[in-house]
C-alpha cells in the first residue's frame, strides 16, 4: 500500500449506546447527539418520494444527478455545469483531492476544523498545512495567507467550522479572496449554511461573480436531515466541475437520494421550521453564565472549550446524551428541548475553573 497510509487511521465512529452503557455501567436511555445530525430529519415529502419510488432500486441511478442538478440550478439561477454532486461531502472533498494533488502539492486550512481535508490530503502524498484557530475558536485568515506560497495547490475554509461552530463573515471573506492568487481554487465548505442566522455571513455565490476560484460546498446531510442517504455538492467553475467529473464515480448518488433530496430542497416551509427550531434551542445554551466558555455557534451544535473534555463527557453521558470529545473540548449536537435542557443543567454545575 501507498507509505503515507500507514500515518493514517480508518475512521473510527463513537462507542454505540449499547457500548456506552456496558463501559460507563448506565441503566438511562441514551440520546446520540454526536454526528450534528437534524433529529427531527427530513421533510415528509422526502419519505413519501423514497416511498414513491422504492421499486425502482434494481436500476441503476441516472448518472450525475440531472433532477436534483436542474432543480438547484434554476433556484440559484446558475449554469447546471458548474454543479457536481457526490455521496456526501466526503466523496466531494476526495474527488477534488484526487484531481488536484500530486506529491509536493500543499493544502492550506485550520486547526480544528474538518479531519477529511487533511486525510485525503495525505493519501495523495500532498503536505498539509494547518495554521492554528484564533484563541475564540475562530480562523486565522491572516495566518493562512501566509501559509500559502508556490506549491499551495487548494485552500479549505469550513464555513462555519466543525467542530467549533465559529464563522468567517461575509467582509473577512472577501478581503481574504482579494489576497490568494486566483489560480488557487478555495474551497468553502457551508455544510451548516442552513442553520447560519448572522445577517453578515458571506455570500459566497455573490463573491463567485469577482472571485471565480471560490467553490462553494454544500450538503443535504444536516439541515435537510438525509445524512443517511449521503448528498453532497460543489458549485466552481465549469472547467473545475468537468476535471472533478471525471474521477466521480459513474453512479455515485442513488436514485431514492436523488428523490429523497429534491423533495427535500423544495420543500422550504419545512425546512424554515427546523431553522427556527435549532435557532430557539441553540439559544438556551447561551443564555447561562457558562456561555462564556463556549465557542459562538452558528450551526446546530456548540462546542464547549474546556480543559476537562472528558469529565465533561461523562457527565453529558450520566443525563443520557452521547456527545463529542475533542482535546481542546466537547461538541454537543443540538437535540430536542427536553436533551437540551438536560445538558444546559450539566453545563450550569459543572465546574470549568478546574
């Protein structure tokens, strides 16, 4: 196998409920609210379309998803050849690794920020390059731009950042593009962009129209609730689309995701509840006092920076909740009120001075 795997690691998913209980000797029901997924998932429409159309799994998928491509194209009102779809962001971040990087090619990103960035990086034998997150959890977009030189072939910006919740604004952003050369294409990954409430958050579409190297990703994953279905997007240029293209594989998106998420992206009454809903319950946690440890979120999770990740974690799983350790902290997926109220009763006595 390629050198450079051996520094790597399959990815390891959390301990399941029935683990958890066993290793930590619970007898409670356990929530898992460690993946960021929308618990109240997707629009009933979206179940009714997989309904729809169950009998059609012995065929294979139309390739490229054209329904789902057409539909996002006439409502951003863009060319259907600057959209490429993936199983998830995942495929979509590796589709671009593979085209792009080649032994001696750099990557610029974060700390803390989304692990596959650099996985995908290494597999093709690109040096990675990881400037540290600002002490509030945000990105350092100066420091990033002085990372990048000659051999900088892609920039990640996560946007807002996972796991910390923090966002660049829309100004930052911009003035930020201004800087990097326009050959080096940055690819700003908006998974949470559905759940963003701040008026001043890029709009990275409009910043296409002066900065064509700005790709922009997003995903039906976690607002739209079909993470299970795996739906994923890049908008670029059409020359980047048709050299991504061909790596993706032939049927990459199934023909029940492709309903499921079309259904979904129409339906935008539903999805403006579960804007409000996540809105309404994220702001419990920042009505405590504690709030101050925690990183400003505009997605549906908060992260909680402490230096006790783990007995934090543990007291999380004590009221029933799995969440997500981290070194620097715990993130905590936003669930329903009654998980939600639990945990901000943990946060409020729990000691974060030790």
């Amino acid at each position: 196998m390629k050198e450079q795997i051996k520094q790597l690691s399959a990815y390891q998913p959390g301990l399941s409920p029935r683990a958890l209980k066993k290793e930590f000797g619970l007898d409670i029901e356990l929530h898992k609210l460690a993946s960021n997924e929308n618990l109240y998932g997707p629009s009933p429409k979206a179940k009714e379309a997989i309904k729809a159309h169950v009998d059609e799994v012995l065929y294979y998928p139309e390739t490229g998803a054209p329904t789902l491509r057409e539909e996002i194209a006439k409502d951003l009102g863009i060319d259907e050849n600057r959209i490429l779809f993936g199983a998830g962001l995942d495929e979509v971040i590796l589709m671009i690794s593979r085209a792009v990087l080649t032994p001696g090619d750099k990557i610029v990103t974060s700390q803390a920020t989304f692990g596959q960035y650099y996985h995908n990086a290494i597999v093709e034998s690109a040096e990675v390059v990881q400037v540290p997150l600002k002490s509030d959890g945000q990105f350092d977009l100066d420091g990033i731009l002085e990372a990048i030189d000659d051999d900088t072939s892609l920039v990640w910006i996560c946007n807002p950042n996972n796991p910390t919740g923090t966002y660049v604004t829309h100004d930052a952003l911009e003035a930020f593009l201004e800087k990097v050369p326009s050959h080096i294409p940055v690819l700003v990954d908006e998974a949470y962009f559905e759940f963003v409430t701040a008026e001043d958050f890029p709009d990275t579409l409009k910043l296409q129209e002066r900065f064509p190297n700005a790709f922009l990703m997003r995903t039906f994953s976690k607002a739209y609730g079909l993470a299970g279905l795996r739906v994923g997007y890049i908008i670029a240029t059409e020359e980047a689309i048709n050299t991504y293209n061909i790596i993706r594989p032939p049927f990459n998106v199934g023909r029940l995701s492709e309903y499921a998420a079309v259904a979904a992206y129409k339906d935008q009454a539903y999805l403006k509840e579960i804007q409000q809903k996540n809105a309404e319950e994220r702001a419990k946690f920042f009505e405590i006092p504690q709030s101050k440890y925690f990183f400003d979120s505009q997605t549906n999770f908060v992260f909680v920076n402490t230096k006790r990740p783990h007995d934090l974690y543990k007291a999380l799983l004590k009221v029933g909740c799995i969440t997500r350790e981290f070194p620097i902290g715990v993130r905590i997926t936003i669930g329903f009120p009654e998980q939600n109220d639990k945990m901000v009763e943990v946060l409020k006595n729990f000691d974060f001075e030790k």
